[in-house]
C-alpha cells in the first residue's frame, strides 16, 4: 500500500497540478491532503477547483480556518487576498473539512498537532526567534497518546520524519506551493526550504511490525514554472513570496 501525503499548498495552482502529476507517474492512487489550500498572493479559487474535483480526504489547515471565521478586516494579507478571490462554494468547502481525520484506521491526519493547528510540532522556535528541530521530549509530549502507527502533519512547510521510541512514525511531507515565509507569532522568525521545488510524501506499508515500523516514508521534490509564481507574487506587490518562490530563501 502506497499513499501521497501532500499539504500546505496555499494557492500555488502550477505546483499542486505539477505534484499530482507526479504522484499519477508513480502509480499511486490514495492521496491525502494536511490543510493550508488557499491562502496567499497566488491562484486560490482555481486551486480549490483542482481539489474539489479531487475529493481527497482533507482535513482544515489553519489558514483555512481562518478564512471562514475571520472578517476580511481581521485578516492578514495571504488570507484577505485569497479570501477575494473565492466564492461561496469554496468557502462551503473549506468549512465542511474536520480538524483532524482518521485514514484507513492506521494513520492520523492532522495540521500542526494533534491538539492543535497553529502549534508547531517537528520543529521549535528559541526566544530570539531562531528554528530548530524538536527536542525529542517535545515531540513525544505532543503525541500524546494518540494510538495510531503513523501521525501526518504540516503547518511548518520542512519535510521531516521521525520516528517514536514506541515506533510511531510522525511525517511531515513539506509544502506544496509555499517554500518560505516568515510570522511574528510567537516571536519574528522565519522558515525557509532553500528550494523552490514542490514537496510531497510517500508512504508505503511494509510489513506488520509493531506500530509505525511497519511504514516507510520517501520525499519527493518536484520541479514546475516556479518562477512563473514568483513573478505572479511579485506583481501582486508580495516580494517575500517572490523571493521564496524563486529560490527557497525569503532575500
């Protein structure tokens, strides 16, 4: 058994389309989806039209979230802008989608954590701001109890895997669409991929081991017009997506 774990696609139409390609390439039919469709500078409604006709399971990311709790005053620029370009049909769909979903009875989908869609969980912050991987406590503290072999999320746009004492294996397939950004919550700081390609997961059944050590997971990069985005970033008066989207790096 093979699946595609994609997530935080955040409006890049060229990227999503160049990732389903790809996964069509390897043969692999069961895709899901971690949240973060929309929002950005980019093509959101023409994104959400390539992912209703595909019926994933999805779960809701917290941008997406956002877009149908907010007033437009009240929301930052990726959400505003995104949140123009939709109709009430993608909005509806955004609102249908659960915090988290449970796949195929092994496999846990969530945003940020289990907990929480703004926590970030493979990665952590220090008080000056600067990003680093989790400590091994932390994560085990954020899984909690949670009994499923494998545990997907996203929300912090770095692939990364790792694997529990218990064996439970907690993925992050990386960005689709969004390979850069900064926020100034909890304190400024920034993420950065350092390539502008597409990311996305695969995970494939093995055997029947204890827990997650019966699953392995590969990542995949994927080339597109990625400087076609950038330059649509760039009219739209959003250098930072420009510069990310060029190169993976924010300047």
């Amino acid at each position: 058994m093979r699946i595609a774990v994609i997530a935080d696609i955040h409006g890049n139409d060229l990227a999503l389309e160049a990732v389903l390609a790809d996964i069509a390439a390897h043969g692999i039919g069961d895709v899901v989806n971690l949240g973060d469709y929309l929002s950005g500078p980019l093509n959101a409604a023409r994104t959400a039209d390539i992912l209703m006709e595909r019926t994933f399971p999805s779960i809701c990311g917290n941008h997406d979230r956002w877009l149908t709790t907010r007033a437009p005053a009240d929301m930052n620029s990726w959400d505003r802008f995104s949140h123009a370009d939709l109709a009430p049909r993608h909005l509806d769909w955004l609102r249908s989608l659960p915090p988290t979903l449970v796949y195929r009875e092994d496999i846990l989908l969530c945003h940020g954590t289990p907990a929480s869609d703004t926590t970030y969980w493979l990665e952590d912050l220090t008080a000056e701001g600067v990003l680093h991987m989790s400590s091994r406590k932390r994560i085990e503290e954020l899984a909690g109890d949670q009994d499923f072999p494998v545990i997907l999320c996203g929300h912090t746009h770095i692939p990364r895997a790792v694997r529990l004492a218990d064996g439970r294996l907690i993925v992050n397939p990386g960005s689709v669409g969004c390979p850069g950004y900064d926020d100034d919550e909890p304190v400024f700081h920034k993420v950065e991929t350092g390539s502008p390609d597409a990311s996305y997961a695969v995970l494939e059944k093995t055997g029947r081991e204890r827990a997650g050590t019966a699953w392995t997971v590969n990542f995949h990069r994927v080339r597109y017009d990625n400087l076609a985005m950038a330059k649509l970033a760039a009219e739209r008066g959003h250098a930072e997506w420009a510069n990310a989207l060029s190169t993976g790096w924010l300047d």
